[in-house]
C-alpha cells in the first residue's frame, strides 16, 4: 500500500503549465520564444531566397517562405505559423518585387504572387497545427489510458475501504491536476473524506455533495444549487445497501476542462466495482471455501 501511496504521490505532481485534458498549455515565455523563432526562421529564409534570387532565375522562389510556416506550425502552434506566414508574405513583396526595398506593388501579376503565397502560408499553417493537435491529443489520450490502467490494477488490490478512496483521490488529481475530494456517504451522512491537493471542502461543499447524491447529477461549482461550492460534484452509485460516493474536483473557474465527465464516470465506475467487491468479496470468500 505505501509504494502504491507513493507512486501515486509522484504522478500528482503537477508539471509546469500542464493542462491534463488538453497537453501541455504554453507560457507567455515560451509563447513568445516561438514568436521570435519565426522571425529568425523567416530571416534566414528571406536570407537564402535573395541568395538563389541573385544567382539564377527560379519562378517559384517564394516556395522558401512556406518552410518557416511549415516548421513553426508544426513545432510553436498556429500564432507563429500564422505570423511566419505574414512575415514571408511582406519579405517576398519587400525584396524579391519590383521595385525592390520598398512595399509598393508595380506589377499586378506579382500582387497575384503575393496574395498567393500568404494563402498558401495560411492554409499551411492550419494543416501544420492540425497535424500537432492530433498528434497532442493521441498522445494525451495514451497517457490518459495508461494512468487508467494502473488506477484500475492499484485499486483492485486494495485490501481496504480507506486504501480504495486513497487510490481514487490520488488518480484523479494525477488525470486532472486539481484538487480531489472523495467522499463515502451512509443514509445520507458523509462518513469518510480522502482529499488530495490541500483544498478541505466546506459546510457548502457538503451541502453541494448531498445534493449532487440525491438528484444523481453533477452539481456544478457555481451554479444552482453549488453556487458556493469549490468543487464540481459528481455522484457515484454503488450496488453497497446504505452507502454511495461522491467525486469533487475543484477546477480554477477559467481553466475548467470542457469534457471531464468521461474520465470521472470510468473513474467512478471502477470505484463503485470496488467498493462493491469490498463488502461482498465473492472471489476471496470462494478460494477460501476452496
């Protein structure tokens, strides 16, 4: 139980600007520092462009401008790309048309080019981003997967009620990154409270639990009838005569994911199995009869 506890502790730790549902949310520092990689990026393309410009004549020269949006796209997100594909657009115009060094179109054909490597840029760009949130999502949902599976494992070798909530609380802070509370309720009085993340639910977290337990739906921090709550509350029914469960996670108000209720229903549905299996443990009682 200890090095389950502990494990547990280390997924709980949150990671800097980690959002669990959606990957990793860039800071304003690393925003920025993808920003300025465009612009570099972009310079050295405007650098080889001029290059093979004043060397030979190659019609589709601006091609070059399209592999900063590409990479930016790809590595920063959609802001770089977008502004890598901005950037090129005018070093095409500023450098590469007549009349040079100035961003004054004399020719309609090369409005034209200009027009169309921004498309081109533009349309890159959401390609580029949409690859990456795939690829950010494929990998969330793996991680998500994986975290579900040793909750599942841990929590089936559990040999107590308290170890069960334990486990539970531990897991969901390590799948959402926010503070947990577990609560077991007999006949309507809560009887045991497992938090994780140093947020102690209130006289109005009850109030919010109970009622989530008794309507069977989620009770939203905020709103009517949890409108003093810090936690969305959802309720757990279990197959235990008497007893039930409650799921509270105190999500920031600006910062609550658009789709928790999946992973708390798998969650709270390996938990009622559990607590379930406690009281009535059918298998150990058979190998024992054995």
């Amino acid at each position: 139980m200890a090095d389950v506890e502990s494990k547990l502790q280390r997924d709980t730790t949150p990671m800097p600007d980690a959002d669990p549902l959606l990957g990793s949310a860039p800071s304003e520092a690393s925003a920025m520092a993808g920003y300025l990689a465009s612009f570099a990026m972009t310079v050295v393309a405007t650098v080889v462009a001029v290059g093979i410009d004043s060397g030979m004549t190659i019609p589709n020269v601006s091609l070059v401008f399209v592999v900063p949006v590409i990479i930016a796209g790809v590595t920063f997100g959609l802001g770089p790309s977008l502004f890598s594909a901005v950037l090129g657009a005018l070093a095409y115009n500023f450098f590469l048309t007549e009349p040079r060094y100035t961003l004054v179109v004399d020719d309609p054909a090369n409005i034209w080019a200009i027009c169309l490597l921004f498309l081109v840029g533009l349309i890159v760009s959401g390609i580029a981003f949409t690859s990456k949130r795939r690829a950010t999502d494929a990998a969330l949902l793996r991680r998500q997967a994986t975290m579900l599976q040793g909750y599942a494992r841990d929590v089936v070798a559990a040999d107590n009620t308290k170890a069960i909530v334990s486990i539970t609380s531990h897991a969901l802070a390590a799948l959402f990154q926010v503070p947990v509370v577990v609560m077991l309720v007999t006949e309507g009085e809560v009887v045991s409270v497992n938090g994780v993340g140093g947020v102690e639910p209130q006289e109005a977290d009850f109030e919010a639990a109970r009622s989530s337990l008794e309507m069977g739906t989620v009770a939203r921090a905020g709103i009517y009838p949890a409108l003093a709550s810090r936690f969305d509350f959802w309720p757990v029914a279990t197959a235990v005569g008497g007893q039930s469960a409650v799921i509270g996670l105190a999500f920031a108000p600006d910062e609550r994911p658009s789709a928790p209720d999946t992973l708390v229903d798998v969650v709270g549905s390996v938990l009622a199995l559990a607590l379930y299996n406690q009281h009535f443990p059918v298998g150990r009682d058979a190998s024992s009869a054995r």
